[in-house]
C-alpha cells in the first residue's frame, strides 16, 4: 500500500497553519470569508481532522456561529 510521506503531512499541516494565521491577523472581511471558506473544504478530507484539531480550527468554526455576517455563520455551520 503506497504511503504518504511525512513531509506532505508538514506540509499540508504548515498550510493550514498559514491559513488560521492569515484569518487572525487580517482585518479585510472579504478575505477572512475566503479563508473560512478554504477551512471549511479543507474540514471535509478526514486527513485534514488531526490538524485541525491542533490548530482548534473546531473553534473557530464554533466562534463564527455567534457573528452577525452571515457569510461567517454559514462557514462556520459547513
């Protein structure tokens, strides 16, 4: 059975960390609906679920049901 090297886990575990970062230090709306968006696609592979986890993306999601743009809320619900 092929394997996935632990390099693309780093990988892929860096680009979501990117990700949470952009989300917390922009201001832009705009872009931060974007980012929820590229979250919550990302939360649908299984693979995903142990660095979202650890990087409490779970808690963010939880956090956008309460803010009023309901592009946020509906991320946040995906």
């Amino acid at each position: 059975m092929w394997r996935k090297s632990s390099s693309e886990g780093s990988d892929r575990f860096e680009y979501l960390q990117t990700l949470v970062t952009e989300f917390q230090d922009t201001d832009s709306e705009e872009a931060k609906e974007q980012v929820l968006a590229n979250l919550a696609n990302f939360a649908y592979d299984p693979k995903n679920m142990e660095y979202l986890r650890e990087l409490q993306v779970t808690d963010l999601f939880l956090d956008m049901l309460t803010e009023e743009n309901e592009n946020f809320v509906e991320f946040g619900m995906g």
